[in-house]
C-alpha cells in the first residue's frame, strides 16, 4: 500500500563538529514523517498513520536501530517529538530538539539529544516521498 504525498523519507547526516569537522555521511537518520504545506511534521497525518512512521538511525561502528517516531506531551512547547528504538524502554529514546517547529528541507539543521544525553546537530540532505 502506498502512503499519502505528504509522507517524506527524511535523511540526515552528522554536521561539522570536533571530531567530525567535515560533517559525517556515515553517521545519521532516515525517517518517515508526514509533513504540511510548510515542511513541517504534521501531527493530525502523523496520529492517522502513526505505524509508518519510522526512524532508522545509522552510526558508523554499530549497528542499525530501527525505531518508531513517537509525540509525547511535554518539553519546550507542551510537546516532544521522540525516536523510540524499544516501546517497553525510556533510556533508550532519543529527543529531537524542537523537531515540530523545524522546516525539514535540505540545508535545514536539527539538534538530537541520544540516548547518552549527548546533543547533535544534523544536516537535512534529503527529502523525498516515502513509498
């Protein structure tokens, strides 16, 4: 079954830091998320088709995780959105910063908390439809 036009596959890459000051293609995520006419993730899409929306988060040295995007209450905003690699585990859930006020087109930067409560910050490289 294919998904509405509105559902983007999402791909991020490591920005410039310390150790990584040319930014890292081998460290990121790739996430499937309803967005609105402003390129924002559009919550309304994402309660109908929770299911589909997913975050694969791919570090070089480990393995894949493959999780759930999830809204939670809470957070700056009154609300969250979280990447969920285990339903029955918190510490394991990962933070984007204000993911719901971003504009997800390519250049765009994110900030993500890991589950080491370490912050940082990604490059929006792709967005295209999720079929």
């Amino acid at each position: 079954m294919s998904l509405p036009h509105n559902f983007k596959r999402i791909i991020l890459h490591l920005a410039r830091s310390h150790d990584h000051p040319n930014g890292s293609a081998r460290h990121g995520y790739d996430i499937v998320a309803p967005l609105d006419a402003d390129g924002r993730i559009d919550p309304e899409a994402w309660r109908s088709r929770r299911d589909v929306c997913r975050v694969r988060r791919f570090w070089s040295g480990e393995a894949d995780q493959v999780g759930r995007l999830v809204h939670r209450a809470g957070g700056k905003g009154g609300h969250t959105w979280i990447f969920d690699y285990d339903p029955d585990r918190d510490d394991d859930d990962e933070a984007a910063f204000r993911l719901g006020d971003h504009v997800l087109q390519i250049g765009e930067y994110i900030s993500i908390r890991d589950d080491m409560d370490e912050m940082h910050t990604f490059r929006v490289v792709s967005v295209i439809n999720a079929d």
